[in-house]
C-alpha cells in the first residue's frame, strides 16, 4: 500500500517561521489579538494559521448563541508535561530509518520551534509487549542482582532516548514503568500472562527499580520517576503482574518508599496505579489513606482503556481523585488506538480521540499527558505477541517514509502551544458541541484549545474575561487559539 506523509520539514519550518515571528509576537504582546490554529478533517489544514482577530468589548450572549468563556482569574493545577513513550519497538524501528528521516522524526516531536515541542518520556523498565522480544536486567534465578546490567537497552532504546533529549534541549523529564518482574521472582514462573510477586523477592524487586535507576543515569538519561506497576489489574499475555489496592500499598509502604530512601532516590517520584479510571477510585482510597504508604507517592496514574467501545470514558473519576486528594498529583500515563489497521493511517476519530481525553483530562485536574509508543512500522509493531497498535508516526520500513496520523496534529495542539508550568484556567462551552480548555504559559501567553466533533461548521463567540471575538471552527477539527 502507498503511504504519504501529510507534513514534513518545510511545512513545519513554514509554521515555525509564522508562529514564532517578531510581528507575531509583537501583535500578542499587545494583549488585543488573536492567533487560531487549525486542524480539520477533509481539509489540507494541519496545525495551520487559519485566522487572525483582535478583540473587542464583551457583550452578553443570547441564548441561541454558542460560546466559549475563559475566566483567566480562576486558576488551577499546572502542566508537568506532554509527551509519549520511548519502547524498544519505537527505537528498533527509528534504528532503521535514514539519518534524514530519523532527524526529521525527531524535530518533529521535540523541536518546539519546528515540532511540536514534546517535554515529557515514559520507557519500559527492562520489556514490554512492543518490542522483538522479551527482555530482562538479570539472569534467572539471580536473587542478590549481582548480574544486573541494562545491556540489552544499548542497542536501540538508549541511543533514542539520548537523542531525543538532546533534541528537546537537553531536559526531558523521563519516568520508567515495569510491566513485570522477572519469572524467577512470580507466582507462575512467567515474565507474561499476570501472576505474582512471590513474597521472597519483594525487597529483590524494589531493589531492582533503585539498580536501574542507577543505571540509566550513570549513562547520562535522569530519572524523574517510577511507576510501581504497568495496569497492576491485568492478566496479559505479554508482561504482566498483578496487585490489589492493599498488596500495592504494602509493597510501597514496607518495601519500594523505604528502598528508594535508602538508596539516595527520595527525590524520586513514586507515582502509583498506572491502569485506568474506571478502578482508580479505589486504589487512590487505599494507598492514599494510609499515610505511610501516601508519604512515598507523588501521585496516581491512568490509561484510558476502560470502556471506551461503550461511549463511557469515566473521565469523573479523575475529578473525585483529585477533590478527595488535592495533594496528590494526577498523570495520564499511557493511551493508544489499538487494532492496528494500514487502511486507517488517516481515520479521524482516532485522533478525535486523543482530543476528547485530553480535554477532558487537563479539564478535571490531570497535570502531564503521556501517549503511548511514539513510533511504530507499516504493520503496528514490532510487538513480540501480535498486539499491533497505532502510533501518532508510523515509519514505513520498506520504503523508509514516516506517516504522519492526524493524532500527531492532535496532540500537537496542546504541546505545541502548552508549555511546562502553564496553569489551566476556567474554561466552559454553552453547548456540548464544543469541548474546551484553557492555560496561561509563564510568559503570560494564554492558550485555548476548541475541539467540534460534529459535522457542521461552528461559529462561536470567544469571551475571555471582558473581551470577545467571534470564531468559527470547521467540521471535524480542533483549533488552538493564542492570546
């Protein structure tokens, strides 16, 4: 099948040359204009400049109109970052691509001037499904970890991750989840198909997160944080494990927390859950109300995988967390389209989508928003059990092209223009048509991101505080808008 690429260096150096020159900048500073960015379906529209206006004076709405409200003074969590993860199968397929495509792939997701400026990485700790094969730091059986070593990282996931920091600017905050122990340390003597953490290899295991720490550092790649378990609620046929809420709690209070301070990593986040919403709920209530267990974690974690078929995407759930716990962060830490399909490169709802819960998300108190693998081949993968996923970029191997997905857009819509820091502000729509949320970046720029997912074309009035304009949004898009 033939596979194009929508956009690539000279459409993004053109964006670039637009959204970051002085008589832009100049304009904004002024505090009356406005810059609105595009992506639409059936359009050649991706994260275009499709409008400029200045506002005026508010004037109250009728109630037949649709509008969208930023009250800027209303002020809540701030960004940690946007970004996605480095898998081995991300890097096994990067490691075939050209050096002009592997650098154009990398502008294109942590260049902010010609990308879309990605400022946050999760990576697996040794495997995960998406990779040729499963991998582990130790040799079986090997309970003191003496033959710990993270050799089998070098060839392809290390040499990524480095440049993708260098690209970035030299920071990008990296956390790192297992997906399971090794055999030798479970119940079912298996890396895959669930099972437990045998009792004998608990302090083993919370060992194992302080060694590859150290590890990864050593080789110059900081580590924010940890996960304690990739979707501890999931029997898997790849790797996988399993704990309750209190066998969670417990691990962390008498084992992980403790083993982190004593190896010098207090600083280190903690971050716990790491599965969907529709249970999260509970694993907030039972490790966050045991305070022995709660001074260890930084927050909780989410994917997005519940109930998605059904329509029901328990985005609420977040917001009780966060009222219940408002000193624990929340952070979206892994969501993909999966049933992978080369025909559907372009299928929109895909990308509308990462739209829905990502406004949704940011709207009920999350503070950082990973995607999942930031590169995939022509067929889904590699994925060493046939779990083929979509990917924002595919990189066809044949022919040695990237395949940008509207979800890159999609996605580039919030990192591009929301920055580390930023604070969401009070955003609402008079009618359900029209999602919305808003930021203020600490250069005091605000950002409003609009997404229609109706058919229609929508105009709407924009109303901030006590100025307004009027909008209009194509069918099937999503627009940020920079004031």
């Amino acid at each position: 099948m033939k596979t194009t690429k929508i956009m690539g260096p000279v459409l993004l150096s053109s964006f670039a040359a637009a959204m970051f020159s002085p008589a832009l900048q100049a304009a904004l500073q002024d505090g009356q204009h406005v810059q609105v960015y595009t992506t639409a379906k059936d359009t050649d529209k991706r994260l275009s400049l499709t409008d400029t206006k200045t506002f005026k004076q508010k004037v109250q709405p009728t109630e037949g109109e649709i509008s969208v409200f930023v009250n800027s003074d209303k002020r809540f969590q701030k960004l940690f970052g946007i970004g996605g993860a480095i898998t081995d199968a991300s890097a096994e397929v990067f490691a075939k691509l050209s050096k002009e495509k592997q650098q154009e792939f990398l502008t294109a997701y942590y260049d902010l001037e010609e990308g879309i400026g990605y400022s946050l990485a999760r990576t697996p700790i040794h495997s995960s499904d998406f990779a040729s094969k499963s991998h582990t730091y130790v040799q079986e059986g090997d309970k003191d970890l003496s033959t710990f070593n993270i050799a089998p990282d070098h060839k392809y996931r290390i040499p990524l991750i480095k440049q993708a920091i260098a690209t970035a600017g030299g920071k990008l905050p990296l956390y790192a989840s297992p997906w399971s122990a090794p055999a030798y340390m479970k119940t079912n003597n298996n890396i895959l198909q669930g099972g437990k953490l045998l009792p004998e290899y608990y302090q083993t295991w919370a060992n194992y997160y302080t060694k590859f720490i150290e590890a990864y550092e050593k080789e110059g790649m900081p580590i924010w944080g940890i996960t304690i378990q990739n979707e501890p609620m999931a029997v898997q046929r790849w790797e996988s494990m399993i704990y309750t809420a209190e066998e969670e709690r417990d691990f962390l209070k008498n084992y992980l927390g403790p083993t982190m301070e004593n190896a010098g990593y207090a600083d280190k986040n903690i971050v716990v859950w790491d599965h969907n919403r529709d249970l999260i709920g509970n694993r907030a209530n039972t490790i966050f109300d045991d305070p022995e267990a709660a001074k260890y974690a930084w927050g909780i974690g989410f994917h997005w995988y519940e109930t998605w078929a059904g329509g029901e995407t328990m985005h609420d759930n977040l917001a009780l967390v966060n009222e219940s716990y408002p000193d624990m962060k929340i952070l979206f830490t892994e969501g993909t389209n999966e049933g992978f399909r080369a025909d559907r490169y372009q299928y929109w709802p895909n990308a509308e989508r990462y739209g829905h819960s990502m406004i949704n998300d940011f709207n009920r108190g999350t503070v950082g928003w990973t995607d999942w693998n930031i590169l995939l081949d022509q067929h889904g993968g590699p994925n060493h059990v046939s779990n083929f996923c979509f990917a924002p970029i595919h990189a066809d191997t044949d022919s040695g092209e990237l395949i940008y997905t509207p979800t890159y857009y999609y996605i580039g819509h919030f990192s591009k223009f929301v920055r580390p820091n930023a604070e969401r502000v009070s955003t609402s729509s008079s009618r359900s048509v029209l999602m919305a949320t808003s930021f203020i970046n600490e250069d005091n720029k605000k950002v409003t991101i609009v997404m229609n997912q109706t058919d229609d074309d929508i105009k709407y009035n924009f109303i901030v505080d006590e100025k307004q304009t009027v909008l209009n949004i194509p069918a099937r898009a999503i627009q940020t808008i920079v004031y």
